[in-house]
C-alpha cells in the first residue's frame, strides 16, 4: 500500500483523529500537508511526524473560508505539482440540548462540519478528475448514523450531510479514478473523549461489544487504505469503525 509520490491534505491534523491520519499517510510514503485553525499546533505536529520537514509540514486554514481552502490548495500544488489524497476531518464538537442550540452555534459548526467538506471536494475534486487519479476521504460519524449520544443535535446532522455528500461527489467522480469514502468512527480516545466527565469515560467499554475504545492509529490505518491503490473499487461507502456499536 505505499504511497511514495503521493500528496496529501489533512484537514484538522493538529491533534487527535487527524494527526494520526496524516502519521499513517506518511509512514506509508506519503508527503502530508497538516492543515488546521490552529496554525501552530500544526506545526508542532508536523515536526513530530518528520523532524526534517521533507515530507511533512503544517499551513494554517479555516475550513469555512472557501478562499482559505483555495489558498491552501494552490500553494501545495505550486510546492508539489500535484494532490492526490484529500482527507476532509476537521470538525467542531458541541455538546448541548437540542433545546439549548442557537442559530449562531447551530451555523457555526455546519459551517465547520459540512460547509468545509463541500468546499474541499469542490476545490480539489476537479483538479483529481483532470489528472486521473484521486482519493478523498471524509470523516462521518456514528452520531451521523443514529444520532448522537453525547455531541449535540448539530454535529449529528452535519456529519449525516457528510455521508450524503461524500455520495453525491462519488458518484460525481467515479468514472475518473477517484474514489470519495467517508469513514464513521464512534468512541475513539482523544481530545472529544478528554471533555466528557470521567465517570462517562470508565463506563465506555461496557457499553461497546468489543470492550474497549478506539485509537486514533486505527482510523489512520482504515485512512491509509483508502488512500491506497488497492482500494480503488471501493466508493460512495461509509466505514464503519465502532466496536460493533453499530452493525449492519
């Protein structure tokens, strides 16, 4: 599954879910841009996954600024020719009574969610199609599939957009080597799980029929092999990574 010459965006990469995504993208051969809000955080990840800065380095983007995204995006291409591997991940996670959410925060995080997704694969989906050749990956959620039971009604519904959408641009793209997927991960130990109540924590693996959580490396490895040659016959699909708290 090696990605040598490969080119890689990774929204949200400065921790958790997205770090380990763009440390197994790289570990595979690939060159890894770690795009995040957070600009400095990035950067310190970055120099975490390659110290010399060959083939990995960090640029700051907001998701919800199409023209951030088109910045990021002419910039890796300028410095590397070309982008094969879009993974849209970053995302904001509230937790609040659908009763409570405002029209503020409600915008705000579909702006993050699902707004940054569409503007991903429209800016980068064609450049993908013109060369022959593309993956992107999406980040769902199992709040996207039956609702969510700790993050708030606005984080489920955007990441059941995110499945829809990763639809509708797969099937957009399929006919010109590039594959869209979205992966849907529930219960993945990182910055989400350190703001929940550490009773909730403890009480986790009880509920989940594997016994345990996540780790953000196994979504990194679910990544990479999407990102991969052998996974060019797989599109439009939704991977689950739950423990089996979702089977279907």
């Amino acid at each position: 599954m090696s990605l040598e010459r490969r080119t890689a965006i990774v929204t949200g990469a400065a921790q958790g879910i997205g770090e380990a995504i763009a440390r197994a993208l790289h570990s595979d051969g690939a060159t890894v841009v770690l795009a995040d809000v957070n600009g400095d955080a990035a950067d310190a990840a970055a120099r975490k996954i390659d110290p010399a800065g060959e083939r990995a380095w960090a640029t700051e983007v907001d998701v919800r600024d199409r023209a951030s995204l088109e910045s990021l995006v002419s910039e890796t291409i300028s410095r590397r020719g070309r982008i094969e591997i879009l993974v849209n991940n970053a995302a904001m996670t509230v937790t609040r009574p659908i009763w409570e959410i405002d029209a503020e925060e409600w915008d705000d995080v579909l702006a993050v969610n699902l707004r940054g997704v569409l503007f991903g694969c429209q800016i980068v989906g064609p450049h993908m199609q013109e060369q022959g050749w593309g993956r992107i990956i999406n980040l769902g959620s199992l709040a996207g599939q039956q609702g969510g039971l700790i993050a708030g009604a606005h984080y489920a519904a955007s990441k059941a957009g995110v499945i829809v959408l990763t639809k509708i641009v797969a099937k957009a793209l399929a006919g010109h080597g590039v594959t869209v997927n979205a992966i849907a991960p529930a219960a993945i130990n990182g910055p989400a799980m350190d703001a929940m109540p550490p009773e909730q924590v403890a009480s986790l693996p009880t509920a989940i029929p594997v016994g345990r959580v996540g780790r953000p490396e196994e979504i990194g490895a679910l990544a990479a092999f999407l990102a991969s040659d052998n996974a060019g016959y797989i599109t439009g699909a939704t991977i689950d990574i739950n423990g089996g708290l979702l089977m279907r």
